[in-house]
C-alpha cells in the first residue's frame, strides 16, 4: 500500500508533493502578494485581518505564522503583539519568506518579525513556545496536514489559539459554479499575465476542490487535541476560517503586562 498524497488531483508521494509545491511557489515569489490581492478583488486583506481578529492577541505575545509565505498574517499580528512581543513567519520556501522580507517597511514591524525555514510538519521549534499560532492558506499544501496540526498543537502553550485561513468551495450553486469558471480558467490566465505562469493558480483550484469540506477540517483540528473548535465561512463559504484552543491555563509572563518573551 503506497503513501500517496493529493497534488491537486494528481496522486504523488509526499516527498513529491513537498517538491512541487515548492517549484509552483519559487517563480511567483515576487508577484504572490499583487495576484493575491488582484485576484480575491481585495478579500484576501478582509478575511486575514478576521483571522487574526479570532486569536485575540495581547502586547507581548509571541506568533508563530506557520507556512507563513510572505507574511500575509504575520504583518498583521505584528501591529497587536507590537512592540514587546515577536512574530515569526515559519516556511520551508526561501523566495517566498525573501519577498516578504523586503516587502517590510523600516521600523518596529522589519525589527519584530522574523523568517525562519523548515517544514511545517516538523517544527524546529520546543514544545509549548507561542501564545498563537496562524496559518493561512498552508495547510491544503502540507503533505499530511494532520502533522501540521499536531506540531502546531505542540508548540503553543496550554492556552494559546490557533487560527487558520483556507479556501473552499461556496455552499451556493450558483456561486459555486461561477467560482469554478473563475477559479478554473480566468484565474490561471490572469495569474499568467500577472505572474508570468498559471500553473500554480491551476493546482489552487484543483487543492481547493480536494481538500476535506470545513466539518472534516475542524473534525482534524479536534483530533489534533484543540477544544473550543469552531469555523466560520466566509463569502458563502468561498473562504473559511477556524479556530482552536490548546487545552490548560494560560502561563503568566508573557502578553499584556508580562515581561516578554
């Protein structure tokens, strides 16, 4: 019995799917942020700031932004947990975590924000490190995204939140068949004027409609040992939203009134 993976709807081997992932995402490093924002028409700003909105996050606090690309997320933590506290953009693409680099403006954002690389689904990371953890639209993209929600588990503190951003398919017919026309064939076009290839905005469509709907999700960050688990559809469903705490109390010493990390 093979270990194979989903690759969009391509059946590979995890270390495959680890591979392509990261060559779909090295030649649009530089333009990731502008598709992003031209594409989604300006929701993709909208529905990171109501991921972050969920955790909620102190002064203080330490964020880990897991296969956190260029820092969509982590920009955002950075302006609750500021100054104080740090934010660390956790991913195992170089050119994605330089692009978001660079795109930082001088200040306390570039000083409290760092780019780690490594695998989302072994975290070089001590147990019981970050106040919260935020992922979004990283987690269709692990291997086995069950292991990133374990070590995303594992490296907050009795406590700490998790938040996660992810597409899906809108509840809607209607809307559903309008986002598979887009999805399918205006958004690899427009990604290929944009980007200068479509292939990678061919395999977003296709991981989207393979991906395990919003219940499956939050049934695996349940298994995961988070409580508290709730998702919220956004866009008819178009984008998703979910929430998790790790069970325990909260330590003292860091947030709002606590010495740092």
């Amino acid at each position: 019995m093979t270990d194979n993976v989903s690759f969009g709807y391509r059946q590979v081997s995890p270390a495959e799917k680890k591979r392509l992932v990261r060559e779909h995402f090295d030649p649009i490093a530089r333009t990731y942020d502008l598709a992003d924002r031209l594409l989604s028409v300006g929701f993709d700003e909208r529905w990171r700031r109501e991921t972050v909105r969920l955790l909620p996050l102190r002064q203080g606090d330490l964020v880990l932004d897991a296969c956190g690309g260029t820092g969509g997320l982590a920009k955002l933590a950075a302006r609750k947990v500021l100054p104080g506290g740090r934010v660390v953009v956790y991913d195992f693409n170089r050119p994605m975590m330089e692009a978001g680099r660079e795109s930082l403006e001088e200040g306390v954002a570039r000083d409290g924000i760092a780019f780690v690389q490594g695998d989302g689904e072994r975290m070089s990371f001590p147990d019981a490190t970050f106040d919260a953890v935020t992922m979004g639209f990283g987690l269709r993209n692990l291997a086995h995204p069950e292991k990133g929600l374990y070590e995303s588990f594992r490296v907050l503190v009795p406590g700490g939140r998790l938040a996660i951003l992810e597409f899906s398919v809108p509840r809607n017919r209607l809307l559903g068949g309008i986002f598979h026309l887009y999805s399918f064939y205006w958004v690899p076009f427009l990604g290929r004027v944009i980007c200068g290839t479509g292939a990678p905005f061919r395999y977003l469509a296709e991981s989207v409609r393979v991906f395990p709907k919003p219940e499956a999700v939050a049934g695996m960050i349940l298994g995961a040992g988070f409580g508290e688990v709730s998702f919220r559809r956004m866009f008819d469903g178009l984008a998703v939203v979910y929430s998790g705490v790790k069970p325990g109390p909260r330590p003292g010493g860091r947030g709002r009134g606590g010495d740092g990390p």
